[in-house]
C-alpha cells in the first residue's frame, strides 16, 4: 500500500466531499459504539481487567526478549519453524520463498494487519501466486482493488449497492439480476466461492491475535470462521505477526481476550477462538503438514525503552477508532496508511517517520474518547502530543499553524497586552451572537463555521471570571 499520509488534508476533503462514503461511516457510530457500552455495563470488573492487562503487557514489553526466545524454544518443539524479520522486505521475502517451497498455487489469508504493512498482497498479486482473500471485508475490498479503511470492518467504507456491483463484475457465470441487496445474499454468494479456495489452497496464511510463550501456540479470533478454514486445510500454514503479540501464559491471553471482543464489535466473545500449536501430529484428524510462524520487527524494538512503548500494548481493538470524532468524519483512507484513527495517529509515524506522517497526530481533536476506551489504558493523547512536538521541532508544521503559534506566544508572553486583546475579542464576539448565543460564520475560522456554529463566550475572558471569584 502506498503510504500517503503526507496528503491527509486533500485526502480529508475528498472523503468529506464523498456522499456514498458519509453514508457508511453513519453506520459506524450507529453500531459499535453502542454495543461497546451495553457488554462494558454487564461486565462489573472490566476496569480491573483493564489493570491487569495493562499490568500483564507492560511486564511482557520489558522482558520482551525473554519471551520470544521461550516461544521460538516451544514452537520448534511442536514441529513448527520460526522466522525473524528486521523488515518488511525480509518478511515478504521470507513468505514468498514459504510459498515458492510449498509449490503454492493458490494461497487462501486471513484478515491481518501486520500483512498488510509489509505489502505481502502487492507481492503476491505480483507473483504467479493466486490470492484469496477468506475474511468477507477483505475478500469485498480485494475485488474493488483497495485498502482497508478500517482494522476490523476493512469494507466499512462501502454500501450494499457497491458489493453488489463488485460481486456482479467478479462472479462470471451467474444470474446478472440475482438479488444481492441483502447482507444474508452476499455472504451466500461469497461462501461458495471461497469454498472452492479453501480446498484448493497450497497455504494458508494467517495473523495472530497473541502468540503464547509458554506453549508455543497462537490464537486467532473471528467472528467467520474463516481463519480455522484457511489454517487447517492447506497443506502449509504461516503464521505471520508483530514482536509485540507475544504474552507469557495462556491465562494471560485469556484474561485480554475478555477485554478484546467487548471493546471491538461490542460481543462479549468472538464467535470463534482458535489456537494453533504446530503441525499436524500423526493422531490429529486434520491440519497442516508444515507450520511457520513469521515474526515481524519492522520498527517495533526501536520503539522498546521510548515514550512511544506503551503503543506496543496495543490489542488492535478498533476500540479507538470507532469512537473517534475525526475518522467517523473522514474514514480510514485518508490516514493514507494501515494504521487509521488515533492508534494510527501513534503508530504510524513510530513505525515510518513523522516527516511523511506530521499531519497525523493533529488529526484529533484530543476530546479524550480514545483514551476512555482503551481497553489496554494506552495514553494515545499524551503520545500524539509527543508526535506533534517533533513534528514542529523538525520544522514539519504547516505556515499558517506555525505562524499561529508564534502569534500566540508573543502575547502570551505579554500579560497585560494578551487581557487586553482577549477582553476586546470576547466582547466583539459576544456582540456578534447578539439574541442567538452563536456566529454562523466569521472570518479566518470558515472551516468551522462551514459546517457546524461557533458558540460565542459567554461571561467575559477566564482571568475575568476567575478574579470575580467564579470556580
């Protein structure tokens, strides 16, 4: 995927500008958000598992070497191999030569972001390897050629009309006015031919939810079934995941899967948790004859010791995401990279540089909901702070919020001059408001006003309030 955060302002406009795509967020805040709530509300101790969570990674994070020399240690003992990766080349070039060994034809995946980063599809769509996507949004977005917008629902950025038409274009050999205008259709229609994949594929590539030391095992969970499908019939199964998936125990793992299904899709369980531990013993019924487990740095350890570690703790809920103010305005394409809303606004330029992603970490409007959802207790506001300080200090910031902050500073500097000036404004705006407590529009804040009312102060400045006595 090319990586385009550079241009979020002019990808932002687009996508606000975009009817069909506004439509389908509106979806978004209708759902998840709610369904968060109701299963947080049944469950009296999911503040102290946020604790122990948080307790549970940050104790994996410093001891991280540890771990995955003791999972590399269990996973070989199963019969499975394990691959490291300083990048994403080396990890794409390593799944490449897994296929090219297996004599893959056909290669079935399950949805993964960490796939995703290392740019695995484009090098497979290069190949004469054929891709088939099992996870029905990914599957959705493979036949429109596009991104996923968002880390968990990658076709929320599409209607039913769209999958429709991309069903219609992609499916030879059917009914042209067959219905597909219902969720139940769709999924028929994607079921059978994924089914054909299922049996014909040489691999099978999966991600990791959490990869478990003691035991070697990884953990996947979805809501389709198509992972178990995709791990278990081809002949070769790779796992591919992020250093920081591992966990020390198999009670640890289910402890944050607790948390993981509730602060995603608002379920209090994914349908299906499947665990894998290598390959197929001469007593199983069924599963691969090879097992590898690629294991991906591809910036993470830089991170290890840095202000930017706790966003290795990072379950990849979408729990943020979806009660973001900002990528419910604009969706997840105009971050321009994998990572969208403000886990991405963190992630992305730790992982890249903030050269190409400086107008990530401003897109917030620092309200705090991301924090309060969390389920790992991340402090994203504090992290993206921390990305918009370098961003200035490297000259990253754009003229107008560069000259702002000058202009701010140099009366804020000036106490006396900076009463005066804030005085007259607060009552030049309040005469403005007369009779309707609002301004519909004024000047040099049109991309407000363009949308929303600016409430107009009330009460005089705060140091005038504060001398009356006012708390």
């Amino acid at each position: 995927m090319n990586h385009t955060s550079d241009r979020f302002i002019d990808n932002s406009r687009a996508a606000l500008a975009n009817p069909v795509l506004q439509a389908a967020l509106a979806n978004l805040k209708r759902g998840f958000p709610i369904n968060r709530a109701e299963v947080v509300a049944d469950l009296p101790e999911f503040e102290e598992l946020r604790n122990v969570a948080r307790d549970i990674k940050d104790h994996t994070l410093d001891h991280l070497d540890v771990y995955l020399e003791i999972y590399e240690r269990n996973v070989r003992a199963s019969g499975g191999k394990v691959h490291w990766a300083r990048n994403a080349k080396e990890a794409r070039d390593t799944i490449m030569r897994i296929c090219r060994d297996a004599g893959a034809r056909t290669v079935t995946k399950g949805k993964s972001m960490v796939v995703e980063e290392i740019g695995l599809n484009e090098a497979l769509d290069a190949s004469e390897i054929r891709r088939v996507e099992t996870d029905l949004g990914e599957y959705i977005i493979q036949l429109r050629d596009e991104p996923p917008s968002h880390i968990i629902v990658p076709a929320v950025h599409v209607t039913k009309e769209e999958i429709g038409d991309a069903f219609r274009e992609a499916h030879e050999g059917l009914d042209p006015t067959r219905a597909l205008s219902e969720p139940a259709d769709i999924t028929a229609e994607a079921r059978t031919r994924l089914r054909e994949a299922y049996f014909s594929a040489e691999v099978g590539i999966t991600g990791a939810n959490f990869l478990v030391a003691e035991s070697g095992s990884s953990i996947i969970v979805t809501n389709e079934g198509n992972g178990d499908l995709t791990q278990t019939l081809a002949r070769t199964h790779v796992v591919v995941a992020s250093l920081e998936k591992i966990v020390p125990t198999m009670e640890d793992a289910f402890a944050i899967l607790r948390l993981l299904a509730r602060s995603s899709t608002g379920q209090e369980f994914s349908v299906y948790t499947s665990v894998s531990n290598g390959p197929k013993r001469s007593d199983d019924l069924d599963g691969p004859k090879a097992y590898h487990v690629v294991l991906v740095d591809n910036g993470r350890s830089s991170m290890l010791g840095t202000n930017q570690q706790d966003m290795l703790r990072c379950i990849q809920c979408a729990a943020c995401i979806n009660h973001c103010p900002v990528y419910s305005a604009v969706g997840g394409h105009a971050y321009g990279w994998i990572y969208p809303g403000p886990m991405g606004a963190v992630l992305t330029p730790s992982l890249t540089n903030i050269a190409a992603s400086a107008h990530l970490p401003n897109a917030s409007t620092f309200c705090g909901q991301c924090e309060q959802v969390c389920p790992m207790k991340i402090p994203l506001i504090k992290m993206m702070r921390h990305h918009r300080n370098s961003a200035h200090q490297q000259g990253h910031g754009g003229k107008v919020s560069k000259f702002a902050l000058f202009f701010w500073s140099y009366f804020a500097g000036r106490p006396a001059l900076y009463r005066t000036l804030t005085g007259i404004g607060v009552g030049v705006l309040a005469a403005l408001a007369i009779g309707r407590g609002r301004l519909k529009s004024l000047p040099l804040v049109g991309g407000w006003t363009a949308n929303r009312d600016l409430p107009a102060p009330e009460g005089g400045t705060f140091l005038t309030r504060y001398r009356r006595g006012e708390r």
